[in-house]
C-alpha cells in the first residue's frame, strides 16, 4: 500500500521536478511575495477571498518564505519543513521522495493496541527510538505514540509549542528520516500515532495574527491566547489537511488530538473524523484519540475510537499517593466509589458537579471498556509535578504492582510512558528553549504555578524548581535506556512481560464485543470489577488499593490470570490483602 501524497490548498506543493505552486491564505496582507533563496523576490496573485498564488521554477529542497507588505518576512505556515528554526526559511519537500519497505502493511486493530508514549528528543531522536522497537516489540507492546513534532522554537521542547503544524521539527531530523522510523516500526508490527495539538499555537514563531487575524477569535479566549476560529472553512481546511498529511503521507496508524476541550467550534472534530475516514484506504485501520477534560462520550460513539482516561488516572493516583492537592482536589472525596464508578462505567465525571461547582461529563452509557485509554503516568501526569518525579518514588512497590495488572489486564486500552516498564526513577521535567524576556515569563510561570502548593509557598522553595529553559532540565529528562538490564531494573521489566504476555493471549482476543458489568465497593480503596468479553467469558478483578485487607466473597470457579502478590491462603479465607490484585477468567471452558 503505497503512501498518498495529501491534496491541500495550503503550502508549497511540488508539481514536478522543476515547478512548485506556493500558496497562502493572508486576507489581511496588501501584497505578498515570494522570496527564495538567492534573493529573487516574486510577487504573488490574489483572489477576492485572500489567496495568495504563484506557480515558480523550482524543485524539491528550495529554500522560500513570503514577503508580507515588503516589510515582514515569514516562514510558510503549512512548511513542509524548515531550514532551521522556527523564524528561518522553509523548504520545498517531496513528498514522495522516501521509498517505503513495508507497503503491505494495514495497521492493527484496536483492541490491540498497547500504547507507549515517549518523547522524541529525550529518547534519543529517531535513531534511537529505531533501535528500542525490536525490544519494545518484544516486550508485548503494540504501539508507540509520539509527542508532538510541530516545529518548535528552540532545540528542545515538550512539542506543545509547536507553531508550524505541518513541518517535523528541524532538531529531530528530516522528513524521510521520520518516514523512515514509521516504515521500521511497521516492520515489528508496531503501530505508530503522534499527538497533534488543533487547539493553539506556540508564543514564538506564530505569524499568522499579522496577515490572517481571521485565524483567531477576539471573543473567546483560551490559556494559550484567543481561539482559533474553527468556523472559517479555510481554518478548518488547514488542520484537516495537516491530519491527513500525517495518515496519508507518512503513513501514521493515529492520531491523539490534544486538549480539544479548547477547539470551541463542536462540528470541527465530527468533519475531522469523517473527511479521515473518507480518505484512508478501505482495510486500513486507522484510529483517532481525543484528550477532552468534558468527557463528551457522545464523541466516542461513532467519531473517534478512544478518549484518554484522565478520570481513571487521578482517582488511582489519589488512592496510591495520598495527594489531594491541584487538580486532584476533586478526586478526594468518596475515593472508593469513584474507583468503583470508574471501572465500572470508564468516566468518573458523567454531568456530576466538580468542586468548583461545575459539571462536567456525559454518559458513558453503551461505550465498550475499549473506548477508554488508562494510564498511571503520562507527559503531563510525571512533567506537570514540580520535580517531575515517576510514581515509582511516590508509592508502595506492591500498591503499584496491583495497579499495574489492572492497567495492563483490564479491558480498556492501556499506556505506558517511556522508562515505565523498567522502573525508571529518572524525573521527566517540563522543558523549552525559549530566550530573553519569553525563557523569563516561562521559568516564573511555571514556579509561580505551585504557589497554591503548601510545600511551595514559601518562594524561596519554588526558586528550586528546575528552570524549562536550562539544557541540565532537558538532559535530566532523558531516560537512560541503557539501565534497563540492570538487575535492580529486572523485576519491573519481568513483570510487565508476564502482565502483557496475559493479556495478548488470554485478553486480546476476546476484547472484540466486550462491555461493562459494573462494579462494587468491598472495603475503603478496593472494589470487585467485571467485564464481559466477546465470547461471553466474563473478565474479574479483585482490587485493594487500601492498607488494610477486606473481607470478600467466596473465590470464584475460574481460571485465575494474576495475582500481584502471593495471597492464596488469605484468599481461600475469603479475605483480600491490602495492596492487592487478582484477575481471573471466568470461562466456560475452564469449568
């Protein structure tokens, strides 16, 4: 299956191998022109609704970028890729110019999917994420997702300030050279998604304001600045473009779309999915997942697959931590029946009210396990702490062993952050490489984030938290995949083998057609959980969170998958240990 080079009104388009149609959507530009490398300047045609056009005699790596009103010269915000930095000039790219190996390959279901999210720039670029997909693969896991690659500012960045959606970042390599690792991972049978931010731009970089104010809304706001106005078609044009150009072009298994809670236009994300699905090639899977504080459920009936599980994730780090500090403030309260509403309807907040009396969240009803992502760390969850510490330095190593068999035996999908399945103490911190006034506001704004935080009130404490611009923050960020083998590393790295070889053969296959059966509370932090699979099996967990052990029912006649600690004795005397799971497959066969 040969890759399709994606059709968009936005850019620079190679007609052939001399000839290129540059375009850009500047309503509020006198005049543009084209200036490419050399110092030819060219001056560009306009149409009445703000298109700037011009076919030019140039080939495949031309460096250009557009003279706004002979006075600004900008990159193109649909570059390809730049020759440097966010400021500097763009590069006409064939899109075609890869030749990819592994043209049979159609994706994964699904349901079989195990996501690990990693960083690129911190796991060593594309080379060194390369050589880990063979061990990675081995280990069971199905998927890698990429943080952001948006051209960014600076050489290290956690991508979210990426300001040139459609350019993989200079610092991470060429566009070919991506290619190149997706056409690898597809040759371990891995599936590869990328996270793209829909919602805003990066403070650096973003020119668009000066020629095509229209981009952005003055009567909405978001934490980035003013939204994007999603109602003109030239804007939604620009985003859906860029999505099919990463399915099409570079042949990504998905998406994960950023923070759409803040993407103020509803119909956007229903057009995004249908044009995707429209446009893939029949047999291909391809899934697209949300990140959505509003828990809108109705997204996930039919438009996207999955919704990052944010609800699951704060309840079980509450339960395992004690924190109940920032967000996690409204999951403090009756702790034991949010667990027991999580696993078993997937959202915590379904129209209930958070602490700030607003509610949040629709009804999860009729949405298999499957639509749901869960996660005990991720990007934010590890990089938004001040200190950027991993759960293993915050809890219990048995309370996190029983956590594990639930992330990686239950039904939903799960996901692992790099360094995870090793046991990595190493911090992942938030990092940029902004300069001057920007590095200033940024390194205080993140300090001054924690002022709420008792531990950090007094602003002499806060003035330890590490700088995002300073290369030590990015350096220490950066797992050192060398000490996985080591024997203190051994145990973590056995255990979600054992936990992903379960679920790949007992689980996986029997996902297809799986649902929720509810839950209950059987003692404060623990809860029995069911699901039934596909075939009509029914999937049990038994889980105790808590300090103190539980009473429970008699053991069920069923197969048992896992246990996290050894409770058999315990277990037959109808108790459940603290800081316990077990997980058995209720079969018809096994009886």
């Amino acid at each position: 299956m040969q890759p399709v080079p994606t059709t968009t009104q936005h850019g620079a388009t190679l007609l052939n191998s001399k000839e290129t149609r540059f375009n850009l959507w500047a309503p509020d530009a006198r005049i543009v022109a084209l200036q490419l490398e050399g110092g030819e300047t060219i001056p560009m045609q306009v149409d009445d609704k703000g298109w700037y056009s011009l076919r030019a005699a140039c080939g495949a790596g031309t460096r250009y970028s557009f003279l706004i009103d002979n006075e600004l010269v900008v990159p193109d915000p649909a570059s390809r890729a730049q020759d440097g930095d966010v400021h500097s000039a763009s590069l006409v790219v064939d899109p075609n110019s890869y030749t990819w190996r592994n043209t049979d390959w159609h994706g994964r279901p699904w349901h079989e999917t195990v996501l690990y999210e990693l960083h690129v720039g911190a796991y060593g670029g594309y080379r060194g994420i390369e050589s880990s997909l063979g061990d990675l693969a081995e280990l069971g896991i199905t998927a890698i997702e990429l943080m952001p690659l948006a051209e960014f500012p600076g050489a290290c960045n956690w991508g979210y300030d990426g300001v040139l959606p459609y350019a993989p970042d200079a610092s991470y390599g060429s566009p070919d050279a991506l290619k190149q690792l997706i056409d690898t991972a597809h040759g371990h049978g891995l599936m590869v998604f990328l996270d793209v931010v829909y919602n805003h731009f990066g403070p650096d970089g973003n020119y668009l304001g000066r020629y095509a104010k229209h981009f952005f809304r003055e009567d909405q706001q978001t934490p980035w600045g003013g939204a994007i106005d999603f109602r003109r078609q030239e804007v939604r044009d620009f985003f859906i473009d860029n999505a099919l150009m990463w399915l099409m072009e570079y042949r990504f298994d998905g998406l994960r779309l950023d923070a759409v809670h803040a993407i103020t236009d509803r119909s956007f994300l229903p057009e995004l999915s249908k044009r995707v699905r429209a446009a893939v090639e029949p047999g291909r899977h391809v899934h697209l997942v949300l990140e959505n504080e509003h828990n809108q459920a109705s997204l996930l009936q039919q438009d996207y697959v999955a919704q990052w599980n944010d609800d699951g994730h704060n309840i079980l780090h509450v339960l395992m931590t004690g924190e109940c500090q920032g967000y996690y403030a409204d999951y403090c309260q009756d702790t034991t029946q949010k667990l027991v509403r999580f696993l078993g309807e997937g959202f915590i907040y379904q129209g209930q009210q958070n602490r700030r009396g607003e509610s949040r969240g629709e009804s999860t009803k009729g949405l298999p396990p499957t639509a749901f992502v869960l996660f005990l760390q991720n990007h934010d969850q590890i990089g938004n702490r001040a200190f950027g510490e991993r759960l293993i330095s915050l809890a219990k190593p048995d309370t996190l062993r029983a956590a594990m068999a639930l992330l990686l035996l239950s039904p939903m999908i799960p996901m692992l952050f790099m360094g995870e399945e090793w046991g990595s103490r190493k911090p992942f911190f938030f990092f940029t490489d902004h300069h001057g006034e920007l590095a200033d506001a940024v390194r205080e704004g993140r300090r001054n984030e924690f002022a709420e935080f008792s531990e950090f009130a007094d602003p002499k404490i806060r003035q330890r938290i590490p700088d995002p611009n300073a290369a030590s923050t990015f350096e220490a960020s950066c797992p050192d995949t060398t000490s996985k083998d080591e024997p203190r590393h051994g145990e973590w790295l056995a255990l979600h083998r054992q936990l992903l070889s379960i679920r790949h053969n007992e689980i996986v296959p029997r996902l297809p057609g799986s649902s929720f059966l509810g839950a209950s509370a059987l003692g404060e932090a623990a809860a029995l959980a069911c699901w039934k699979l596909g075939d009509g099996s029914v999937l049990r967990l038994e889980l105790n969170l808590g300090d103190h052990e539980v009473c429970i029912g008699q053991e069920p006649e069923a197969k048992l998958l896992f246990a996290s600690s050894a409770v058999q004795q315990e277990r037959r005397h109808n108790r459940l240990p603290a800081r316990t799971a077990l997980v058995y497959l209720e079969d018809t066969n096994v009886r």
